[in-house]
C-alpha cells in the first residue's frame, strides 16, 4: 500500500472518529441527556453510573463511524492488517472525548467518588473497545447494518424520553441509555420499560438486519449472526459503567437489561435466518418466464409387462406374473438322507481311439488310470445332498 494511501486511510479514520465523539457528546450535553457538572450524595450515585455508560458507548460508536468512514478509502484486496491498523486509528481518534468529559467532570461531586478519574477510565475503556467494533465495521457488511439501525434505535428513544422536558419551565432529566423513560410515564412503568426496552429493541433490530442479509443471499451463518454487532454495544457499554449500587434499582434493571441485549439480537437474526421461504409461484411473471415442462416419457418393458399381466383373471396368471411359486410338484428333501438313484447302466466301452504318434520330449508322461464309473456316481451324491438342503 501506497505512503499516500495509509496517511489518508489513517487520517479520516482517526479524524471521522473524534468529530463523530466530539459531535454525539456536543447533542448529549445541550438536550440534557447528560449532566457532569452537579453535586450527588451517595444516595444518587447510580445516576452518575447511568451517565457513564452513555460515555462508554459514545466512544465505541465515534470508532464505528471512523471504521465506516473509512472503509470507503481502504484500497481493493486490503488484507486484515490494513483493516486492524485503521480500526486502532478510529479508536485513538474516539479517544477524544477522553478529554472532552473529564475536563466537565471536574466541577461534579460524587460522595465517595473521583469523578475525573472514573470517567477518563470508562471513556478510554469504551475507545479501547472500539478497535473491535471498527474492526467488525471495516469486515463484515452486517456488522455495519446492526451498528447503524440500533445507533438510530438508541437515539430516537433518547429523543423521545427527553423532548417533553424541553418545553419552558420544566426541568431536564437524566436519561440512561437505551431507556424509554419520558417523564409523563409513572415510576412503575418506567422500571418496566428500563427492563424491556433494550432487548426488545435488539429483537427488532435483529429481525430487520436478519432480513436484509437474507435478501441479499448472504449464508446461513452470516444471517443467523447479523443482530450481534449492534446489541453488543450496549451490552459492552453497561459492562464498562458497572451494575450500580445494589440496594438501588436505578441502574442495576438497565444493567441486566443489557445483557440480555445481545442474545436478544442474535435470537432475532436466527428467526430471520430458520423462517420458512415462501414457495416459488408456479406461474409465469413478465420478468420470469414459465419453466420448461418434461416431456411425458413412455413406459418401460418391465412395466409394460406387469400392467398386461395385472389385466388377466385369476386362473390364467402365470408364476411369472405373480412371482409365487408351488412346491407341490417338487420332490421333497431332508437334505440328510441320500436319495435312491437308479441303478447307473454300465458304461459302455468307447470305440478305441487312434491318437496320432507324437515326438517325446524329456521324460515320458503315463497317463493316469481314469474310473468314471465312481467319479460320475460321487458326483450325483453330492449333487442330490445339496439340492435337499432346502426342504431340511
């Protein structure tokens, strides 16, 4: 690969990235969706948690983009290395936001907490896992539809949980990620969809994404597979922030949520893959013309044969038609005792035969004394013992 190539390959990689973590945590902060600049005793703390996998997911979402960005410039035949070296690029350039939510971090107050430290540890953890993440975008083409649809999924839930806050007098509140929590929902129906809001939306996700690698003729594997990549975000995000306190619920339903978010993904890829194909319709389209028909062909002698013969009466078929024989007629053997021959007519004496006189060479031959009397009579015996094997 050229010199030029790998600079520019590198340089949007690591560019796209940051301005995509620059630009997700510039619309986090100005619709509330994130606050690092407030004081929290130690009874709030799992909202401080709740904001740290938004920043862990931020900067595995920054790599995605930067590996897409990417891909784009990736010269044909590119082997794993180039892509490996491009993903590390997208997730130095998704770092960025390591600074970006640190020097906020900075005015907050966490009871028992270094907010500065724990935040910088989960935003370069989240970019560290990028390089995985920007790889998969940079391999797989339903590693980048799964990312794209539950991205937009995650978002426009986000939008729709904070919007109703925006209008004047009301407060912005904390939105966790992959929540649907609007604040004209009770607090009882908000645990519940804390709870089922990420796997359900990984199931749609995957069923979509499913489909798509379906019509697209991708294998079994590579369809069954397609809903992992997306969910797997969320599910990485929420390891990194952590399950919360445990006294709390705050945190801890979101948490378990979203580690049944990606084997909800993949649950929807699989039904997408095993759903049953609808039949070919027999009839002609005017894009697809009618198959061509076989030619009846004719039948064989054999069955020629059995339809003649089952066309008969009864009393005129023969063993051969039906393949049953009688063994009325045969004589019966014990295949033990030996049958009763006839007395053998001697044999008579065979006109003498004049052979012709040859030239010996080496040692003279003597014929051998031959008995066909006894040779013909040991023959039928063994003949007559055999054939009465079967009637034992």
């Amino acid at each position: 690969m050229a010199f030029r190539t790998s600079v520019k390959l590198v340089g949007v990689a690591l560019g796209v990235a940051a301005l995509a973590g620059a630009s997700q945590l510039g619309l986090a902060y100005g619709l509330g969706i994130m606050s690092l600049t407030r004081a929290l005793d130690i009874t709030m703390r799992d909202h401080w948690t709740a904001q740290l996998a938004w920043v862990a997911w931020f900067a595995m979402s920054a790599a995605v983009v930067g590996g897409m960005a990417a891909r784009r410039h990736l010269p044909r035949g590119s082997g794993a290395g180039t892509r490996l070296v491009t993903a590390v690029a997208a997730a130095i350039g998704s770092a960025a936001i390591v600074p970006l939510t640190m020097q906020p971090a900075r005015n907050t107050h966490v009871d028992g907490v270094q907010p500065v430290v724990v935040i910088g540890i989960c935003a370069a953890l989240g970019a560290a896992a990028g390089i995985f993440a920007a790889y998969a975008a940079l391999s797989r083409a339903v590693a980048r539809w799964s990312f794209g649809t539950v991205g937009i999924a995650v978002w426009v839930v986000a939008l729709v949980s904070v919007a109703p806050a925006l209008a004047p007098g009301k407060i912005n509140p904390s939105v966790r990620l992959g929540v649907f929590e609007p604040d004209f929902l009770s607090a009882e129906v908000v645990k519940k969809t804390a709870l089922f809001t990420m796997p359900v939306l990984a199931l749609i996700c995957g069923i979509a994404v499913g489909l798509t690698a379906r019509r697209r003729g991708l294998g079994t594997l590579a369809i069954a597979l397609a809903g992992l990549a997306g969910p797997a975000l969320l599910t990485a995000a929420y390891l990194i922030a952590g399950p919360g306190a445990s006294g709390q619920q705050y945190q801890t339903v979101p948490y378990w949520a979203a580690m049944t978010a990606a084997g909800a993904g993949v649950l929807g890829s699989v039904l997408a893959a095993v759903l049953r194909r609808t039949p070919a319709g027999s009839a002609p389209t005017p894009d697809r013309p009618a198959l061509p028909k076989r030619d009846a062909q004719p039948d064989s002698a054999i069955a020629q044969a059995a339809a003649s013969a089952a066309q008969r009466p009864d009393d005129q078929l023969r063993p051969s038609d039906t393949g049953v024989f009688s063994m009325k007629d045969l004589p019966s053997f014990d295949g033990f005792t030996p049958a009763q021959s006839p007395q053998a007519a001697p044999p008579q004496a065979a006109p003498p035969q004049v052979v012709p006189p040859q030239v010996a060479r080496g040692r003279a031959r003597t014929p051998r004394q031959q008995q066909p009397h006894q040779q013909q009579q040991q023959s039928d015996n063994v003949a007559e013992w055999v054939s009465g094997l079967g009637n034992g």
